[in-house]
C-alpha cells in the first residue's frame, strides 16, 4: 500500500491577499497538521498563460513562498519546493502526452473557460491545452491519494483518476501477472486467500465497491505479503494489472468567504485586494474609504448593512456581539460608516500581525528561505524519482541511466 499524502500548488503571482489566505493556507497550516503534505510553486504552469514575458515569475515565486511562511505553513512539518526544480513533472508529463487522447484534453472545463477570460492572449499553444496533463503529473509523480481542491477544481482530479488508471492498464500487465498475483494469493494463507477472491468476485462481477474496501484492510493486515505483491494484488483485485500510480482522491476545501473591499470576491484582477503582509497604515486607509450603503448620505440616515460591502468583512472578522451592534447602528443611524468600519480594521490587523512578524524574519535572512526551497527540492526530488523508476520500468524504458 502507498502511503498517505497530501499534495497542493499554487501559480506564482507574487504576493498573496487574504483571500488566498482564507481560501487556500489555512487549510494548508490545517492539512499540515494531520498528514504528509507537499506544497509546490506551480511555475510552469505560470508559464502557460504568461509564457511572452517570464520575466517577474521568479520573483513573484519567492514572494509567495515567504508569504506562505507569513501565514504559518511550517517547512518542518510540509515539503516546500519549485515545481521547475523537480525535472521529473517534466519527463511524466512527456510520457503521459503518449498516451493520453487528445479529445480528454479538449472536453476539460476549464479549457474553453479559460481561452474566452483570456481572449487577449494567443492560447492556441500546446502548453495551454495540455495543463491539465501538467497537473495530472504534479499530483501522480508524488502519488498523492489527496489533493484539496474547490468544486471547480473536481474535474482535474477526475481526469487525473482516469489518466491513472488507463496507465496501469497499459503498463501495468507485467509479463506473467497473472501467475504472478494467483502465488502472491496463496501467500496469504488459506482462509484470507478464499476470502480475497471472494471479495474480488463481487467486486468485478457484480460492481461492488465495499468489497474492495475490504479487499483493501485484508491486504494491509497481511504481514506475510512484500510490497511489490501487495501492489500486484491491488490490481488483480480491481483488474488492471500491478498499481504503478495511484489515483488520487479530492479533499473539497471550502469556497473562500473573504470579499473584496468593493463587496466582490478578493482579486489582484478586481484591485479590490489586501495584501497578506501590507503595512498597516494602508490597511486602515483601504478600509475607511470602503463605499458603504448608498441610501447614508449623512451621519444621520439610516442604513442597511446588508446593502453595505463592509457588512461581509464582518462576518469574516467580527463576533456575534459586535455584528449585532452593527446591525442596530446601522439601521438606526447610532453609529456612523466610520465606526462600522473600526472593528473590521481591528481584526485584519490583529491577524495580520504575527504575519508580517514571522515575513521579517525571512525579509532579514533570505537565505533562510533559500535553505528551505533547496531542502524542499531535495526531499520532492528523491519521492519523484521511485515513482520514475517504476514508471520507466513499467513502460520498458528502465534501462535509462542504470536504473
């Protein structure tokens, strides 16, 4: 069995707002906490849309780092590292566009999605239509069973899923495997065996997902079994041969509830963004100058807070109390705009605080973040290279430096 792993990667944009902290590294800081998790500068895939002018992306690439280090991701606890920096997304990525039908690369979602957002630019390239390959290498050249992702994002691990099994499939069949999977059954003693093709029959006969389940706790128990066998028996089981990748599964992250300070979603594009670490001064002018409920042309009018773009950033920062004495304020003019804002400046400055403490650390002493991208490579690197050893044995290629 393979080991459990989570696995999440952000395009380098430089530095990051709350948004991306409330939508993506808090779940990361959370993630980090309960299992194996790599974390990774998506680079090259930066380069899929701004390939005309790379010049900002190694920059934009350290800023986000240091701010993913600012929110309280923890390099002793998660691998941080550059996806560039990890040659073999590339080589899998080569050896996927072998294999993969070029209509899989036309139906994704996202792909015409994107070419009508980004109309301006010339998309007709292979590097724009084959992302989603790019991706699909990311995830299973660490064989991450993990991947979090917004709802938008499910069809990219689907495609991932799929793409995995049709290389088992392919590659998989080992010359006398089935030989090969019956003696690693009877490795299992005689009831465990008998058990096993049991479950195995009701899954491929009949469609019955529980029995792989249990198929799957049958072979995990089993001391008696190498992990070579118990990979082989994983693909008798499901009938597809010997697991040489894993297919991934999606751990659905919550849409981000922070808005924008013009009341729409936090976007560098809409400029209605707060940077993570901006200074606090800033911060505090943004804020006050947020538009408010236009029917409060005076102090004295009555408002109404859910017409009112700072009344969304209450419920990201202010308790019960505090939103319930906005509410009466507002409505019966008790308060003026200024003082609604006031709680809201409080708490993004309250939480912003230990991040741009720990960001100065790293401002100080960059090679400290060096030190933990270039150890962050090295430990990506040695994962990345067993799964290309297997992968090259698999599809004949093993003889490719020695290995």
């Amino acid at each position: 069995m393979f080991a459990e792993r989570v696995l999440s990667g952000m395009r380098p944009t430089g530095s990051l707002h709350l948004g991306h902290y409330h939508g993506v590294l808090k779940n990361w800081i959370k993630l980090q906490n309960e299992y194996p998790c790599l974390f990774f500068a998506a680079d090259w895939h930066a380069l899929t849309t701004q390939y005309d002018d790379p010049r900002g992306i190694e920059q934009a690439t350290r800023e986000m780092v240091i701010d993913w280090l600012a929110a309280g991701v923890d390099p002793k606890k998660a691998t941080l590292f550059i996806q560039s920096q990890v040659l073999e997304h590339a080589e899998l990525h080569l050896l996927f566009s072998m294999l993969t039908p070029l209509g899989w690369l036309e139906r994704v979602p996202t792909y015409k999605d994107q070419q009508e957002k980004l109309s301006n630019k010339d998309l007709s390239t292979y590097g724009f239509l084959g992302y989603p390959l790019l991706m699909s290498a990311d995830i299973l050249i660490y064989r991450a069973d993990k991947v979090p992702v917004g709802e938008d994002q499910i069809p990219h691990v689907e495609f991932t899923r799929e793409l995995a099994r049709r290389f088992n499939h392919l590659y998989g069949r080992e010359p006398g495997f089935e030989e090969k999977a019956k003696e690693a059954v009877r490795k299992l003693g005689s009831r465990n065996a008998r058990s096993f093709e049991q479950l195995r029959t009701r899954f491929q006969q009949d469609g019955d997902a529980s029995a792989v389940e249990r198929a799957r706790a049958l072979l995990q128990e089993a001391q008696s079994l190498s992990q070579t066998d118990r990979e082989r028996l994983l693909g008798y089981l499901e009938g597809t041969g010997k697991t040489i990748l894993v297919e991934p599964g999606y751990l659905l992250t919550e849409a981000s509830k922070m808005p924008g300070l013009d009341g729409q979603k936090m976007s560098k594009s809409y400029n209605n963004a707060i940077a993570l670490r901006e200074d606090a001064a800033s911060v505090t002018q943004k804020i006050r100058r947020m538009p408010t409920d236009p029917a409060r042309v005076r102090r004295s009018d009555p408002g109404d807070p859910d017409k009112c773009p700072v009344w969304p950033l209450h419920q990201v920062y202010s308790d019960a109390e505090c939103r319930e004495w906005v509410r009466e304020g507002c409505r019966s003019a008790g308060i003026g705009c200024l003082d609604c804002k006031q709680p809201v400046i409080d708490g993004i400055l309250k939480e912003q605080a230990p991040m741009r403490e720990r960001a100065q650390t790293y401002l100080d002493n960059p090679a400290l973040v060096r030190d933990i991208i270039a150890d962050g490579n090295a430990r990506a690197s040695e994962l990345a290279r067993e799964t290309m050893r297997d992968v090259r044995a698999a599809m004949g290629l093993g003889y490719r430096q020695g290995s």
